[in-house]
C-alpha cells in the first residue's frame, strides 16, 4: 500500500500538471507517453534507452542513471514484479492439469474452465498473485506514465476477467481506470455499460456471456465495442449504474470521461476564439460556423447534455460516497488514515482515478465550486 501510495503522489505532482495552463487540449490524458524517458534524468536520448531487465517497467540512459534510481526508488517495485511474475508462472503449472473429479481425466483449466476459474479453490491461490501483478503494475505505470507498462497491467487485468467472470479477485473495477490512462475512452465506456446492463439471472444472457469466454483466446477483447459510444447518454445507457450495488469507480471512471468531453469542447471553442479574433481571422468570420462544425461533431456530441450529465453524476457520486469528491481536492487525510483491514473505497478510488481526473482542464475547478480549495471531510 505504501508503495502504491507514493507512485500516486509521483503521478499527481508534475510540474506542468496544471491543466488549465496547458496550452490545448484533445480529450486525452497528456502525461501518457508512446516513448519512455529516462527514469532518473528525464532525458530521451536518440539513441535507445536501456529497460529494466528485471521488471521491463524502467528505462536509463546510462548505467549511472539506473544506479541511482535503483537505490533511491525502483529496488521495491522491481523485486516485487519480478517475484510476483515468477509466483504466477509456478501457480500456472498445476492448473494445467488438475483433477477435480476421481473419475475425470486430469483437465488444464486454461481450456476446460475458461471464465470459470473463481468456482474452484484450486485457482484462487493464481488469480490472487495475477491481481496482485496488475496493482504492481499499475504503480510502475504511473511511474513511467509509458503506454507498454499500461498496457502490460491491462493484458493482466482482461486476462483475470476473462478467465473468472465472476471477479473473485475484484479486477473489474481497476480496469476502466487503466483504459483511461490508456486514453480508450470509448472501451472504456463500453466495459462499464457491458457490466452494468448484464443480468446475470436471467439465463439466456449468463449463457451468451459464459459462450463469450469459452470462444476467446488469451489477449482478446471480449466485449461488445462501439464506436464513439462514450458521448451516449449514461443514464440511458448504463441505468443501473446508480444502483447502490454498481460500483463506485464505475461512476467515477464515467465522469472522467465526460469532463473529458466538455473540457474538448470549451477548449476547442476557446483556441477558435482566439483565432478568429485575430486580423486573418476577422476576414473569415463567415466560415466560422462551417469550421467549428468540422471540428465539434455538435450532433454527435450534445454539449448541453453532456454538461447535465457531469452534474449529474457528481451528485450521484457525492450521495453513495461523501469522501471521495473532496479527497480529489484534498488527499491527504484520506491517504494518511491508518485502515484496520481492507482499504477503503475511496482511497481506491482515489489512487487509480484521481491522476486522470485532475489532468482535465476545469475539471478541478469544478469540485472547487462545490467544495472549496481544500474541503474537509469526515472519515469516521
Ligand atoms: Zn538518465
Ligand atoms: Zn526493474
């Protein structure tokens, strides 16, 4: 936890981290990188740098760089992937062949049981160290904020789903927050309709889904996707989202991606202003229309209901959990409480969310509104 703690803390400390002084915006999460820089200097040399060997989350330019960060940070993280891949490789050996019935040929589960992993006891121990590799991850992902270490804690992270529909391991609810940060907003918003409109009672639709899993193969998408889904209604389309029994970083996950609507649109329209305004742009004014039509796809889009449905889901947000829309704003006493068993909701929340939220322009100054700069709350 305490590790997970200061990689998140890393992650919302930039120095450029103020997005409403970001010169523009596009709906995407700016920290997250195609190509690694160096760990400890920040530098991306031409030629390539050297990676971890170890964990494969790291990279340096120099061997005095590596050193550095070695002792000073990457020493805990790196021994503790490299130990948890090891234990998921030995836990994989004997659910290749397990017997689950005297009477029954051993069965390799990877074939056999796909989706179905949480019903046996003989899987736990897998599914247990594999969630544990995605956490570990996603620490060395907000570290290295580079699109390989995201997508390695996302490999993991569908694999888990795809093998225990059920989430004994409780997966389900990180991965929406690694599809952000991944800037798959759209799969995103997809995962969570899929899991929120699923009626696991009613037959038909428990055999279509377990007949999803049986079919796939490992590293498969298995998942209805749609195309620019994210801008539909979420309360059409994703109703019972606020239920009581949904998922709290569900309805989260949804308003990140809605203020990363409305933050496009306002700063679209903010830069269009801006060059109008100038003596070319005057001379265009009548295309002005034309062009902030071939920019904002105002239909697809609906601003107006994009905006009611941000407020919308920060009151339902608020109501199910007075905590964590403060904490965004003021973290430290959620971070800092001593938990007596399982950490809490919020600060789960907190530590896989907050970073994509406060990276939205406005998005802050709209909690500000709300709650003040630094809102106190009660954690019981
Ligand atoms: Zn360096
Ligand atoms: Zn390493």
């Amino acid at each position: 936890m305490k590790l997970f703690v200061a990689s998140f803390l890393r992650s919302i400390r930039h120095d450029d981290s103020d997005p409403d002084k970001q010169p523009s915006y596009e709906g995407k999460d700016p920290r997250l990188q195609d190509v690694p820089c160096c760990a400890t200097c920040h530098s991306r040399p031409v030629a390539k740098l050297m990676c971890c060997s170890r964990c494969k989350t790291a990279w340096y330019c120099s061997k005095e760089c590596q050193l550095a960060d070695y002792e000073s940070s990457h020493k805990s993280l790196c021994v503790s992937i490299a130990r948890t891949l090891k234990r998921v490789e030995q836990l994989t050996v004997p659910l290749r062949s397990t017997i689950i019935d005297v009477f029954l040929e051993p069965q390799n589960f990877f074939v056999s049981q796909v989706g179905l992993f949480g019903q046996f006891y003989q899987a736990h121990e897998y599914l247990t160290a594999r969630r544990y590799l995605v956490d570990l991850y996603v620490q060395a992902a907000h570290i290295a904020e580079t699109k390989s270490v995201w997508e390695r804690a996302l490999s993991h992270a569908l694999e888990l789903m795809r093998l225990d529909y059920r989430d004994v391991v409780g997966t389900r609810s990180v991965i929406p927050f690694i599809l952000l940060n991944l800037n798959r907003d759209d799969d995103a918003f997809d995962f969570i309709r899929y899991w929120t409109k699923i009626d696991l009672d009613d037959r038909s639709k428990l055999f279509d889904l377990m007949n999803r899993h049986f079919v796939s193969q490992e590293g498969d998408w298995i998942y209805p996707r749609n195309q620019n889904c994210r801008f539909m209604d979420v309360f059409e389309e994703c109703a019972n989202v606020t239920d009581q029994k949904a998922p709290l970083p569900f309805l989260v996950a949804l308003l990140i991606i809605k203020c990363r609507i409305v933050a496009t649109y306002d700063t679209t329209c903010e830069s269009m202003d801006l060059a109008f305004g100038t003596p070319n742009g005057q001379r265009i004014q009548e295309v002005q229309s034309a062009v902030k039509e071939l920019i904002l796809d105002e239909a697809l889009m609906n601003i107006q209901s994009q905006r009611q449905q941000v407020q919308r889901l920060l009151i339902v947000i608020h109501r199910r959990n007075a905590i964590i829309l403060p904490a965004f704003l003021n973290p430290t006493p959620l971070l800092t409480k001593k938990w007596q068993n399982e950490p809490n909701e919020a600060l789960l929340v907190l530590l896989h969310g907050a970073g994509c939220f406060v990276c939205v322009p406005g998005a802050k100054p709209l909690l500000e509104e709300r709650f003040g700069k630094e809102p106190f709350y009660d954690l019981g």
